[in-house]
C-alpha cells in the first residue's frame, strides 16, 4: 500500500542513481542557465563537486518530450501507480520537460512542471532547488525561499542551494544573512568566481548603503544618502509611482514584486555600479540613481525615472532576453515623454551615412565613448519610436514577450510583426527609408 507521504522508494538503486544523476545534473545546467540572465554571474555551474561514476546522463544529452508524451505516461502512471519504474520515467521526463521550459525562459511552466516531479518524490531535494531557482526568476520571492529552504533541510548545504538562498535573502533586504551563506558556500568552493562576484558586490553595497535612509511607497523601497533632503526623495518616489502608472499602462503590465531604489552620491555610485562617467541611471535588479547633488526634480531628472522604470518592466517582459537597442530604445520613448532632446547626433550621422549597425547594438553600451554612446541612444530610441507609432505598443510588447520566451530578436521581430511579412531586416530598412525621407524633407 502506498503510504501517504508518497510513493515507495525505489528498490532498484541503479535505477534511482541513474534518476538522481539525471535530475542532479539538471539542477547544475539549470543553475548555469540561471547565472547567464545577469551580467554579474558568469554562466557556469556554481559546483564543485567531484563527477561520480553513475553520472552519465545530462540535461543536453536527455531525451525531448513533449505534451502528448507526458501525456502518454501520465495514463501509464494513472493506470499502475504503485509500478516504481513508470514513476521513475514519468519524474525523468518531467525533469527533461522542465529542462526544455527552463531554458526557454517559460518560467512559470517549468515550475508547474517540477511541481508535479516533486509530488511524485517529495524527498528528493533536487526538485525544490529547481523550484526555487525558477521562482527566483519570476521574482516570486517567498516561495522561492520556501523552496530552497526544504532544498537546503533535505540534502545540507550544497553550493547550489546557498548561492540561490542567498540571492533570494539579498534581493528582499535580508543581506546580512545573505552574506553569511556566500561566505559559506566559498568555503566549500574557495576561488569560485560567482561567489566572490556577489561576495564583493554585496560587501560595496553595504559599505556604501549601511547609513542611508529610507523611504517607501506602494511599489518601491527607496534607500537614499544621509545628505539626500528628505523631500527630494519622497518625491522621486512621486514620480517613479506616476512612471509606473504610464510604462504598465503601454506595456499592459504590471509587476508584482516590489521594486528598490537607491539615491547615491556620483562617487558612491560609480563604486556601487562601475558605470561609465555620463552614465545618469541603472537598473541591474535596482533602480540606481546619482542624484546625491540634486535639491529638486526638473524634467531632465523626471526623463531618467521613467527611463529606469521602464527598464523594470521590459526585463520582466523578457526574462533578461533583449537586445540592447530595444531595451534602451523602450527607456528612451518613456524617458523623452518628459524632457524631449533634439536628435542632433543621430541626424549628423544620416546625413554623413554612418547609421550604426543595429547588430552591433545588441550588447553593452558601458564601452562607448561619450558622443558613441548618444549617437547609440538616439538610434535605439529613433527605431523604438517608429515601431510604436507605425505598428502600435501591442506589437512591442509581442516582440517583448517573444524574447521572454526564448526567441532570438530575428525570430521575436519577424513572430511579432508576421501579418505585415516583415522581418528584422526588413524593419530596419523601413526605418532607414523614413530618416532619409525625414532628412531630405529638412
């Protein structure tokens, strides 16, 4: 008789190695896949374990499955329950299909996926780390630590669970705590470079945040330095809130986690982000801001707001997954809603014939000179706008939630844009043709 808490364990320990080795290899690629989303992590499985001789199976070697398969061995599980190798193929595939979600950043269905795999073995520690590393990635951030919790009471402090466990205590303040299970996992991994990537960036960040204020409203947390007047900061909050009404709105989305912010002075700012000298704002998880100096907001200041902002809702959009250009571009067209600059770099640029590659704008601008990085600004922000008033914000976002989806841009271009058989070449010669039309106009 099956007893309550689930199956019975497997008699056939080939058998669960071969499935443990399975599922444990898919926690290490899932972990790599994880650490590609930020810049900050390098895409490498934060292991360091040795391999062990029954580990001969991986997540890129594993069988495909699809719906209908699942589906296959779902009935065969329904029909014999108590049968240990159906349960074992059925948990197999399950950790396979969630793999194949995982890595197409369908968050959400790679989770009720390994939802159903941990029900069928509850214990098997494996499941919950895959969980929590999923629902890190949605920002779901209490199931998420309840995951990697259970994870971390069934098999110990493995690498993988104090790394994640620790990213989800950072991002909702819990930092010290944070720190201390970073410190721990490089004891086990000593010169890891994730850890002391996260390790140095939380050890800058609460160097220079330990004294700040703080402030809040109903979207964000505001941490702002001493010398910051107090009224200056509640009221960026004022506008980041009005931000938030106009992005969600366009974008027909609305994040639910809370979103923090900080007010730095420009030293302490470049310490925190290392961003280049005219760099006016980041968002790498937080809104972060060089407004240490400023004593009111004017519309210059108001256009960065709703410039980041907007970059919070386009990440979530996309899981991470968008060129460059149309993220900054994206920020720009909200930016420019409050302070409109004239588009003078980039108009020199038609007229000369020197209008950058949009390839080449896919990656980092942080190595651009300053008059480069304007020009790329103008550029992303010129395309943006000729997407939005030619085919309307509903078919931005369609692009938005296609790189969500794992698509790569040519494919999220040409999905969003089918009914008009256009593709990403195509888009960008039609936004060539109305700037030189706009610039013989002149």
């Amino acid at each position: 008789m099956m007893p309550p808490c689930g199956p019975p364990k497997l008699r056939m320990p080939a058998l669960r190695r071969c499935r443990h080795s399975l599922l444990y290899n898919a926690a290490l690629f899932l972990t790599a896949s994880c650490l590609s989303f930020s810049p900050l992590y390098a895409a490498e499985p934060v292991n360091n374990d040795p391999p062990r001789s029954s580990d001969k199976t991986s997540p890129a070697t594993a069988p495909r499955y699809s719906e209908k398969d699942l589906e296959q061995l779902e009935n065969s599980h329904r029909l014999f329950p108590l049968n240990e190798k159906i349960t074992y193929n059925l948990a197999s595939a399950y950790a396979a299909y969630g793999h194949q979600l995982f890595t197409q950043k369908r968050y959400e269905q790679a989770d009720s996926v390994f939802l159903k795999a941990q029900e069928l073995y509850p214990d098997d520690a494996v499941y919950a780390l895959l969980r929590g590393i999923c629902n890190y990635h949605l920002k779901k951030y209490e199931i998420a630590r309840s995951e990697l919790e259970q994870a971390r009471s069934q098999a110990g402090d493995s690498i993988e669970v104090l790394f994640f466990l620790g990213l989800v205590l950072y991002d909702t303040d819990d930092r010290q705590q944070a720190v201390e299970l970073w410190e721990l996992a490089l004891k086990r991994a000593p010169g890891r470079k994730e850890i002391l990537d996260v390790l140095s960036k939380a050890r800058k960040e609460t160097a220079v945040e330990a004294s700040m204020d703080q402030g809040h409203s109903s979207r964000f947390d505001l941490s702002y330095d001493p010398d910051v007047d107090t009224a200056f900061a509640l009221t960026v909050l004022d506008v980041l809130e009005a931000a938030a009404n106009t992005v969600n709105s366009e974008l027909d989305h609305f994040p639910e986690a809370r979103v923090p912010v900080g007010i730095y002075k420009r030293g302490d700012y470049q310490t925190v982000t290392d961003s280049p000298d005219w760099s006016g704002g980041v968002y790498d998880g937080k809104i972060r801001l060089p407004f240490g100096s400023a004593k009111e907001i004017n519309p210059a200041l108001r256009a960065v707001l709703y410039h980041e902002y907007a970059h919070v809702v386009v990440f979530e959009l996309t899981r991470g997954n968008c060129p460059l250009w149309l993220n900054e571009g994206i920020a720009e067209v909200f930016g420019r809603t409050q302070y409109n600059r004239p588009l003078i770099e980039l108009e020199h640029a038609v007229r000369k014939g020197v209008v950058t590659d949009f390839r080449k704008l896919e990656k980092s601008f942080s190595g651009l000179a300053s008059a480069d990085a304007i020009l790329a600004y103008q550029q992303s922000y010129s395309m943006v706008d000729y997407l939005v008033t030619t085919y309307g914000w509903h078919r931005v976002k369609q692009i938005l939630v296609g790189l969500g989806n794992g698509l790569n841009t040519e494919m999220a271009i040409t999905a969003a844009l089918a009914d008009y058989n256009l593709t990403y070449d195509g888009i960008i010669r039609e936004w060539r043709e109305r700037l030189v039309g706009d610039s013989t106009e002149k």
